[in-house]
C-alpha cells in the first residue's frame, strides 16, 4: 500500500467497546491518531462525524482501512456510493486487509456480496423486531407509550440491543417507551448477568 493509511471504526451503540476495533485497524498499520471513531450510530445512517472526517482526510494514493464493510455502510448503496466516490478520488478501500479493486471482476462482485449481506442483515433484524412488537401488542403486553415490560421483553430488548444494530432511541421506539425505561431494562440485565456464574462456577462479565 502506498501513501497513508487512515483508519475508521463504528459500534452502534455508546455501551460498545471499539478497543477490539482499534487493535484490529493498528495491526493492519494504521496510525492511532488516523483512526476516526463514531460511537452509538448505525451504519444504516450516512451521516457520520467519524466517518466524514476519515473521508476527508484521505488523499489520492491514501488507502481508507475499515476491519469490515459492515462497519462502513449498512446498505448496498451507501456501500456502493463511498466506494465509487474513493475510486474516483484515487483512494483506495482496505477491508480487514483486503484491498478492493473494482477492476477486478471478482473483486467487485465479492464487494456487492458483502454490501448484500450487509443490509440483508439489518432488514432482517428489524423485521424480527417489528413482527416481535406486533405480536406482544396483539396479546395486550404493549398498551401505551411507557407499558411495563414484561421479563420476556425486557429479555428481548436486551437481545436485540446486544446485537449493536440499535441506539437507545431506536430501542425505545420499537418497545414504545422512554429511554430511561430502555437505561433501566439493561442495567438490570447486566446486574443479572454479573451475578449469574457461568459453567466454570465464575460469574459472568
């Protein structure tokens, strides 16, 4: 690779931890203070500080490193977008170490595959959610903007807040309440969860 290496890493949540991210993109090269960071947004939202940064500081013969493509776009057009507007700038696109030729056949098919799967993800996810919530709301469990969640959907929510594809306030609209209700569902599933030993008979992290 020539020129410089700058680096970008994203978690959708503020409760994720980037550290694993950052190893990853210092591994690959990439100095620490190019490493540019967004915290608690989806990748389904193309308006990101970190990300608008990373891109503006990369020049014609830069490479932008990312450890995935997930962690750059969450749908097939933003994926697409970002990487035609490097090509064209002369920039080039290293994911988890694997340059991206979009002149290569194969590599721009394996590139569209990844985006697919990307945004295959996310839209799964959320209809899941949404089937979840429709169900609970048919059953009565879901009655106003702030109900009282059940143990099942406070699991759920849990659940679906550890897949790091939602924020806390899409998290408190998908379950119709406030966030301070969300705050207080997992932080009680994180008491529950250091108290709850694992099958070694040490409690989990």
């Amino acid at each position: 690779m020539t020129g410089l290496l700058t680096g970008y890493a994203r978690c959708s949540t503020d409760a994720q931890d980037l550290t694993a991210q950052r190893e990853i993109l210092i591994s690959l090269g990439v100095p620490e203070d190019r490493i540019y960071l967004d915290r608690g947004l989806t990748g389904t939202h193309r308006n990101r500080p970190g990300l608008d940064q990373a891109l503006a500081a990369v020049r014609a013969g830069d490479t932008l490193v990312v450890p995935k493509l997930d962690r750059l776009a969450r749908s097939v057009p933003d994926a697409r977008d970002i990487g035609d507007s490097l090509v064209a700038r002369g920039v080039k696109l290293s994911l988890g170490g694997s340059l991206y030729d979009p002149a290569d056949p194969m590599g721009k098919m394996f590139f569209n595959i990844l985006a697919t799967f990307a945004e295959f993800e996310v839209d799964l996810l959320r209809l899941r959610t949404r089937e979840g919530m429709a169900v609970a709301r048919a059953k009565g469990k879901l009655k106003g903007k702030q109900p009282k969640l059940t143990a099942r959907q406070q699991a759920h929510l849990a659940e679906q807040h550890a897949t790091g594809e939602h924020t806390i306030a899409d998290l408190a609209e998908l379950f119709s309440v406030s966030r301070a209700t969300v705050y207080r569902v997992l932080d009680r599933a994180a008491t529950i969860r250091s108290r709850t030993p694992d099958t070694t008979g040490r409690h989990l992290p």
